[in-house]
C-alpha cells in the first residue's frame, strides 16, 4: 500500500489534533510540520517529526501529497488558502459560513490553474453538519431545518476575540437556548430568530491597561461573529481561565422537521458530543485528506466541498469492502 504524504500547515490545538488523527490512519504518513514559530518551539507528538519553518514549503512540493491548513479563519487562511492551492492539494477548515463562496473563488483559480485540488471548510460545522442539512432537505423537502451548537467552546470564534486589540487571552461558548430545541424537537416548524436560538459567552483577560469597555463594544459588535447574538463578556484573570477554561468540548444537532404526508411528520436528529473540537475537527481534515488525494489522482482540481466528496473516498477501505460491510 502505497502512504499518502500528508503535512501539517500551523501547529496550534487543530495542528495537534491532525497529528492525533494521522497517527490513527494506517495508510497516511506525517511527513512534516510547518510553523511561522522557530523549529525549536515546537513539541510534536513523536519524536522524529521533521518541524521546518513556513516560509520553506515552496521548496517542498514534491515532498508532500496533501496539505493540512490549521491556521485560523478570520487572518490566517484567507491568505493562506489561495497562496498555497498553487502549490499543494490543500484542505482546510475554513468556517466563517457568510465568506465560504468569495473564499472558495479564491481558492478556486489557483488551484484550477496550477492542477491542484483543495478541499476548503471541511469540520463538522461546516463539514459533516453541511452534509446533513442538505441530506434533510432532499430526504423531507417539506420541512424545515435547525442547526443547534454547543454548549461548547469555539474555536474560531475564540480565535476571533483573541484578535481584539486590548485582549491577552480568551475562549468563547456557544450555548443552545434549551426552549427553542425543544420546540424544534416536538416535530413543530417554529420560526426562530438567530437570537432565539442561541446565545454566546465570552471568558476574557485584558491586556494591562486596556479599555475594558472598548473591548467589550468590539467583541459584541463583530459582524459574522457577534453582532447577531446576545453576547455576554466576562472579564477574568488568566488564572482563572487557566483553571477553568482550558478543555475543548462541544457539540451539537442539525434537526430537520418535515411532512411526507399531511398525516405524517418525520424528525431527522444528527447530534455530536465531543470531548476535544479541534481533535474531532482534525479527525475530519484528515479524512477528506485521504478523499482530495483520490480526487487529485482522478483529476478532479480545483476548489471542492464536502458537498463534492463521494462518502466513499473518505475511508480508507475498498469500495468492495464497503459494500460487503457497511451497504
């Protein structure tokens, strides 16, 4: 069985997490990190890692089959994504949901030009919750759809107040509003406004000297981010968000309500419960690796969805072993 060749671009709790998850896959190889930090900086999960700074990847195409991008989406991977789909098979995790199609054009024309074939916001939301929207609309297209996140700390959206001026640190929580799911659930179509669905919870420590106020006003009104939600800040010490806020779970449903008849209503639930977001998001980036090398073999280039990917190509068995054990 011929490794697919697979780094990783950022080494922060997602770049950790893909380690995590290579490990885990028989037919992939790590074959490096890549980090804007010095080589030295950084602790791979086994020794041996060969760790190279970012600036060398354009000397290392030939090294590598698929691109890991674990950088964030607010700074990191708008830039990231299209200089890089020129150069490797990418996937990413981009998942700010209002810019995915300008960011997939962007990605898009490199990767076309150049034979490449990047994968963009692949995770579970957007990622396999995508997946599952659209499934339930096609399966009950009477219906109505609902995503609930949480309760769960956000990665992205803690990266996102993180880059406030005037924060050192902070998380974000996502949490469902307990009435609105269980309108949802009882099969009824009720029409929720986003603050109805959720509110949003943020744990931050100021930079000395920082405008507690001024900070607050930037974080509440971030558009894509905050501005539609009822966000609370709390200000702590970074004691205390050490102590208390530093695992990584969260979750969530997409919930699909609809009628096959006018005497039947149907529910469809697809829910995750994670200990670790950035492992189980990982966990998906590497999948969709294995399916963008098969692509790229295929020559299927350019910018692609999960919405493009067969389930099939994402497994690292045969499609006759798929269909005797799992058809």
């Amino acid at each position: 069985m011929q490794m697919i060749r697979v780094a990783i671009a950022g080494h922060g709790n997602l770049g950790r997490g893909v380690e995590a998850a290579i490990a885990k896959n028989h037919d992939m190889q790590l074959v490096g990190i890549y980090s804007r930090r010095a080589p030295e900086q950084i602790q791979p999960l086994h020794a041996g890692t060969a760790i190279h700074a970012m600036e060398t990847l354009v000397g290392h195409t030939d090294r590598i089959d698929v691109l890991i991008l674990c950088g964030g989406s607010k700074e990191d991977l708008p830039e990231q994504g299209p200089q890089l789909a020129a150069l490797f098979n990418i996937v990413d995790s981009f998942d700010t949901h209002a810019r995915i199609p300008e960011y997939f054009a962007a990605v898009n024309a490199p990767a076309l030009a150049h034979r490449k074939t990047a994968l963009i916001s692949a995770g579970w939301d957007p990622g396999m919750f995508s997946v599952n929207r659209v499934m339930g609309e096609a399966l009950l297209p009477d219906g109505a759809t609902y995503t609930f996140w949480g309760r769960g700390l956000s990665q992205g959206h803690s990266d996102a107040i993180r880059r406030v001026p005037g924060v050192a640190a902070g998380v974000q929580y996502t949490l469902p509003v307990p009435k609105a799911l269980d309108k949802v659930r009882s099969g009824a179509r009720p029409s929720l406004a986003t603050r109805e669905k959720h509110t949003r919870e943020c744990f931050v420590v100021l930079d000395a000297g920082a405008d507690a106020q001024a900070v607050r006003q930037a974080i509440v009104t971030m558009p894509h981010y905050f501005d539609e939600y009822d966000t609370a800040v709390n200000f702590i010490t970074a004691e205390e968000l050490r102590q208390n806020h530093s695992a990584m779970p969260h979750g969530g449903f997409v919930i699909r309500c609809g009628n096959t008849s006018d005497a039947h209503t149907q529910v469809i639930e697809y829910g995750l419960k994670l200990e670790s977001n950035p492992e189980f998001t990982a966990s998906v980036l590497v999948a969709y690796a294995r399916a963008v090398h098969r692509l790229q073999q295929m020559g299927q280039f350019g910018a692609k969805t999960v919405f493009d990917v067969p389930p099939g190509l994402l497994s690292a068995k045969s499609a006759e072993q798929l269909r005797a054990e799992q058809l």
